[in-house]
C-alpha cells in the first residue's frame, strides 16, 4: 500500500516546524525584557488560550478521571521543567 501525503501534511508541517524553530529567536528576545519563569508562563498561556480555542470547535473529548492526575505530572514534569530549563539555558 503506497502512503500519499497532501498538501494540506505538508502545510501542517512545514507550520510545526517553523513555529518550532522561531521559539528559540522569540525566547532570546523575551528574555531580554522578562525572567525565564515568566517566559514559561507567557508561553504557556498563549498555548492554552490557542489550544482552548481549538478544542471547543473540534469538540475533543475529555480525559477519563484517572488519566488526569498522569496528564498534570507529565505537563508538571515534562513539559514545565523543559521550558523552565530551556529559558534559564538560554539566559546565560
């Protein structure tokens, strides 16, 4: 079975992927105005409010009750000590 890619892949990627690469330009220049915890804070609300967005229009479903407290360790250690450590590694 041959896989096709479309357009509308492509244009999804090519968005991730300089979506991610701005973030580092865009935390340098925040980090000249705001500590690295509240460039974390800033990024994360922005996510949120775009994720918020997003998932009301889509109508996601929401997470079983014993997936949540999995979900708020992962985003407590995954995702906040990453942009913690990535905005305090780049303040130096």
């Amino acid at each position: 079975m041959k896989s096709q890619i479309t357009m509308r892949t492509w244009v999804a990627l090519s968005a991730a992927i300089f979506l991610w690469a701005s973030a580092y330009a865009g935390i340098r220049v925040g980090l000249k105005s705001y500590s690295p915890a509240h460039v974390a804070l800033l990024r994360f609300l922005v996510a949120s409010l775009v994720l918020a967005i997003y998932a009301s229009r889509s109508h996601f479903r929401r997470p079983a009750l014993w997936d949540v407290p999995r979900l708020a360790l992962t985003g407590i250690f995954g995702i906040s000590l990453y942009n913690l450590a990535l905005n305090y590694g780049r303040s130096v």
